[in-house]
C-alpha cells in the first residue's frame, strides 16, 4: 500500500515475487499501475490520498460480516466502539464513491485480508506524505488490531524504510522527543540515567522538528542550523521557500561528501567520510543491526561524522573521546541495554545481524514484535487501543486553474537528490538519465504533448520545464515526477501542506497545469 | 598507503533501508566490484542496480576534501582548525544571545548508528537542545 516496492526496495520486492510462487496473494493498493501490479493478485487503483476511506470501508465490511475476534478483541483492545461508530458511514457505496474503487473490490479485500491466517501490510511514503499520514497509519494498525493480523510471524505492519539508517538515526535519539533507545525525553528516570552518565543536565523539554524549525527560521527563532549528510533545498517541499529561510540564518553548517545544493549555500562546509570509509553499525527496516566495515583509505583530509563533533565538542568545552567506532557502540549497549545490551561487534561479525530488542548477550534478538498479543492476557497488561480517523481529502484539489494532480516519488536507478547516483560504474545502461513529468496518453493527447516534448508545469508555487512521458502507470488528471535530478526541481511544485502531528509534508499531492512549449 | 593487492571487504549497503549484504572487490585502495553476499540474510547474494553498481561517488574527484569557510561572499578553502574555530565561537554566541534553542541539527539518516549517537549527545550535552531531527519526514 503506497509503496512503489520493486523501484525502492527492489530486493524486498524480489522476495515478495517468489512468494507469490509459493502461494502469496499480494494486492496492490496504489493511484499508479506500478511494476507490482504485474504479480498482483489484485490492483486497486486508489484516488490519490483516499486511503483512510478505503481502510475505514474495509472495517466497516469486517465488522458487519463479523469477520474478526470478538473475544481476542475485547482481551487485547480498547476503544472498539468508537472504531465500531467511526466506521458506521463507510458503506461499500460511500467508499466507492471517494476512493474510486469498485464496491466489489473493497468487499473482496476486507474478506480476504481478515480471513487469510496471515496476512501482512507493507507501506512506504505513499501512505505517510499526506496532510494526514499519521492518520494513514493509525489506521492501518487499526486494521491489523481489528483482524489480530499483528505479532505472529507472516503478520504485521511493515514500513518499509527509505534510507538505509534511518530507522537507527531515530532509534539513536535523532529526533526530537525521543533519547537513545527510542524512549521519550519526558521521562524523568530515563532521561536520569543519561544525566547521570554523560554528566550534564538535558533539557527536559521536546524540541522541534524540521518542518517546525522551518517555521522558526521563518519567524527568526533559529539562527543556526547544522545539517549532516542532508540536502534539505532540493529534497523538502516547496523549495523557492526552503531558500528564502536558509538565506536568513546567521549561521549555516553543512558537513557532506559533496557541495550539494544546500552547501553551496552554507557558511562553513566539513568534508566528511563516505560509505566505504567508515566503521559501524546500520540499522535496516526490520529492525536488524548489521556491521558497516571500512573498505578504502579515506582522502587524509576529510573526518568521520563523529570525529567532527567530538572534536567541536571539545572546543566548545565539553569532551568527548572514543577511541573508536566500537566505543561509541559500547557506550550506546550501556545506556540503551533494554535495546541493544546483548548485541555486541563481536557477535555481528558471527551472526551477521541481530534484530532488536536484545537485552542481553545471551538473547537470540526479537524477530517478532508484540508477541504478547497471542498470549494469554496478564492482569493489568495494557491493551492496545483503537485510534479511530476520518477520511480528509487532499489540501489541494484541482480546479479549472491547475487540473492536474501531481504525485512525487522516487525511480529505480536513481536516489533522494542523486548526488551519489550521479556517479555509476561504467557500462551500466540506464533506462532514465533525466527527469520526466510521467503523464496519461489520453491528458497529452488533449494538450496536443507527444512523448519527449518539453513542457511546462507550473503550481501555485512555481515552475519548471521537463519533457514528457506518455504511460498508462498513471490514470487521467495524475502526473507523476520523482525530484532526483536538480536540473528539474520538482519540489519548486509542491505544496507546504504537513502532518500537525509527524510533520511530514504532503509530497504526494497538489494541483499543477501543463502546457506544451513550442 | 595503498595497497595493489585485491582484497574483499564485507559491509552492508548504502542506500536504501532493506540493509543486503554486500562484499566489495578493493584494489589499490578504489573499490573495483560490488557483489551481493551470499551469507546476507536479508539479500541472500542479490542485488539491485544500485547497490552493485553505483558506486563510483565514493571516488569521484568532486568529492569535498577540505573545509570551506564563505569569506566575502564567496566559499574559499580552509584548515580544520580555522573551520571547526569559527563554528565553536559562532554556536557560543548564538546559544548566549538566543539561547540553546535558537540552535537545531539535522541528523543523517545514512551515516552510522555510531555517529548519529554522537550527533544527538553533541546537541543535548553541549548545545543543551533538544532541537534535532533527521530526513525521516521527507
């Protein structure tokens, strides 16, 4: 669901085809006719941002069918009724009505996700880069919760993550709410135990994210920002004001392998360490903790990210000395050892991963979360509860203006703003070498735009021109663009929409016209 | 040094989040071949196009090997002690005017567990914000 799985993930995607040799039914939930659809078992071919329609239409489905678990619902949940309530309105027919969808496939569907014995939601951006994708996924865990599809092998939800540590980056304590080992910097005890070890008092306060510090730069609250490894001009939504806040700051730090477009920027730039240079641990999406070794000799003159800042460290009064990556990894067991305590460098190196949580060196690791929820309920044992949403539609819809919707993602040969992927080893055929605006035959027809002509694609924020691919991948009134290659900033289009609760910008959708350039 | 003997290095891949396996063919110190590690749990030996093929970054001559510092509007090359001196003095001032908040980070989600640990313990020990975040919402 939302997720472009053989172009993103195309290793996970290879798995997902061989199951469905061996009997995996795989329905495809998506606006655009993307390569999966070849092994589906069923396409649903989804309006853009209609998904909590969709999934409140297949509760309703289950729970007048009586398709779920009474009991295990009641042992293992709260809040069922207002689910139940919230549910109600979603008819097959109203949710035809929105999602585009037949009646017959959102029965089907709900029939046959809550009756398989197991079955499994994967999901990528297209389900978070809305207005409302925490929304989106509250209710795919309703969904899981309501079927009990969740904490048994073949089970679950699985977001299928973009970077290769950016679930570590968070679990790290990379974010602004959240300390090493994913637990709230609001807990007192917690944020205790890192006082007490590193020796200084932490502000007890959540910081802000980075669409909110966005906002703060815009009102002159943040002065200073240090971006790591980031190219946050091209890859955030609407760029032509991305600049404008960068501009403003009194001091820009970007520490990179390249001059991206956002160093080009900065005040100071810190050449750092690549892929290939370095030594560590990633975390991957299904929580697995895997060695990173070093291969070549980095240029003398550039540093590893934390050797950049344990030295500015010092400077500013504060030390901090590891004598290698290992010791940070100890410090990170130490402190987080509900998490990581039992996964040390030397057992990687013997077993090539180890899922976490793996509280203890004896510990085999967790493949299988919230297990829990198949055992007998304990007394007192928190149940889980049911977060109902409504559906709400995109913040920008077409008009007579600007018709079209535009949705963005990402290509396969290519990755975020393609500043590694510029640089491929030779005799290597690529299928696309620049950016294109992915249009329906029958819309180009319409413009009088045939395959590979140049045209403009303007929103209410800016413009562009791109030549233009004629597919059947998407339906009429949906164009598609990936922000890969700064020649073409797609990101100039997009709209400054976000989540109020993640933050995320809504990527997947605004209004845009096109017109061909003679 | 470098060294002209072939050797093969195992790590995980760059990229994406599925985390495959990868063993790198190293020749004077240029990574010459990427192959899919059989032992790799999640790729089993498989690999996408730009895992085994795209590379080349890693020696390309536009990587950064130097600090800059903008001097009259224009970036010019500079030491790391110059570099890292403007930097420190830079966030002092701003954390004593404005405060530790009028100062925010944004984190890599590509680099190591390791250095993103050390990037959150740098913004909570020595700048005192909690004001860090990664490209997890783009």
């Amino acid at each position: 669901m939302g997720s472009n799985t053989t172009e993103a993930h195309p290793i996970i995607a290879n798995r997902m085809k061989k199951a469905v040799k061996s009997g995996l039914k795989i329905i495809v939930i998506d606006p655009r006719g993307i390569d999966m659809v070849k092994v589906a078992h069923r396409h649903l071919q989804i309006e853009v941002g209609a998904d909590i329609a969709f999934m409140n239409g297949m509760m309703h489905v289950i729970i007048a069918e009586n398709l779920y678990d009474e009991k295990w619902v009641q042992q293992h949940t709260t809040d069922f009724e207002k689910l139940k309530e919230k549910v109600r309105g979603y008819t097959p027919e109203y949710t035809s009505m929105i999602t585009g969808l037949r009646e017959s496939d959102i029965i089907d569907t709900a029939r046959e996700y809550a009756s398989a014995n197991n079955s499994m939601i994967a999901y990528t951006l297209g389900i978070t880069e809305h207005h409302c994708g925490v929304n989106n996924v509250f209710d795919i865990a309703n969904l899981a919760l309501l079927t009990g599809h969740i904490g048994r092998r073949g089970n679950g939800i699985m977001p299928l993550r973009g970077q290769n540590n950016v679930q570590g980056a968070g679990d790290m304590g990379c974010l602004p709410n959240l300390l090493t080992g994913s637990r709230p910097v609001t807990d007192h005890e917690y944020r205790k135990r890192f006082e007490n070890y590193w020796g200084v008092e932490i502000n007890p306060n959540v910081g802000d994210t980075q669409t909110r510090t966005f906002e703060k730069m815009e009102n002159g609250d943040v002065k200073a920002l240090y971006v790591i490894g980031e190219n946050p001009l091209l890859a955030d939504v609407h760029l032509n004001h991305t600049k404008g806040l960068l501009e403003k700051l009194d001091l820009l730090v970007v520490q990179d392998i390249f001059l991206t477009e956002t160093a080009k920027m900065a005040d100071v730039v810190l050449p750092a360490k690549s892929w290939g240079e370095v030594e560590g641990t990633y975390t991957n999406t299904d929580r697995r903790i895997q060695r990173v070794r070093e291969a070549v000799i980095a240029h003398q003159n550039v540093k590893e990210d934390w050797e950049i800042l344990c030295e500015l460290s010092k400077i500013m009064g504060y030390e901090m000395n590891y004598q290698n990556s290992e010791a940070i990894w100890e410090e990170v067991r130490h402190l987080a050892h509900e998490v990581y305590g039992g996964i040390t460098y030397n057992r990687l190196d013997k077993e090539y991963s180890i899922h976490y949580p793996c509280p203890d060196e004896n510990h085999p690791g967790t493949f299988v979360l919230h297990e829990r929820l198949h055992q007998n309920a304990k007394e007192n044992q928190t149940k889980s509860p049911f977060v109902p949403v409504s559906y709400t539609p995109p913040v920008e819809v077409p008009d007579e203006e600007y018709p079209f919707t535009l949705t963005t993602g990402r290509r396969y040969e290519t990755y975020n703003t393609h500043t590694q992927t510029r640089y491929y080893a030779s005799g290597v055929k690529l299928k696309q070498t620049e950016e294109t605006v992915d249009i329906h035959p029958e819309d180009a027809s319409a413009l009088g735009i045939e395959n590979g002509d140049i045209v403009e694609v303007s929103s209410r924020r800016g413009s562009l021109t791109v030549r233009a691919k004629l597919t059947e991948q998407v339906v009429p009134g949906l164009v598609f663009m990936s922000f890969h290659w700064h020649e073409v900033p797609t990101n100039v289009l997009t709209i400054n929409e976000y989540d109020p609760i993640s933050g995320t910008a809504e990527y997947k959708a605004c209004a845009v016209k096109l017109s061909k350039i003679t | 040094m470098t060294n002209s003997l072939t050797k093969a290095v195992k790590t995980i891949c760059g990229y994406c989040g599925t985390g495959c396996g990868l063993i790198l063919e190293v020749e004077n110190n240029q990574i010459i071949k990427i192959r899919g590690d059989k032992e790799a749990p999640v790729n089993k030996g498989q690999t996408c196009v730009k895992g085994a093929f795209a590379y080349k970054y890693v020696h390309a001559k536009e990587r950064l090997t130097e600090p800059l510092i903008r001097k009259n509007g224009e970036l010019q090359s500079s030491t790391w002690e110059e570099a890292l001196q403007f930097i420190a003095t830079k966030l002092s001032g701003v954390k004593s005017k404005w405060g530790p908040d009028a100062i925010s980070m944004f984190a890599c989600a590509r680099t190591t567990n390791e250095s993103n640990y050390v990037t959150q313990k740098f913004m909570r020990t020595v700048i005192g914000s909690n004001n860090i975040d990664g490209c997890n919402r783009t």
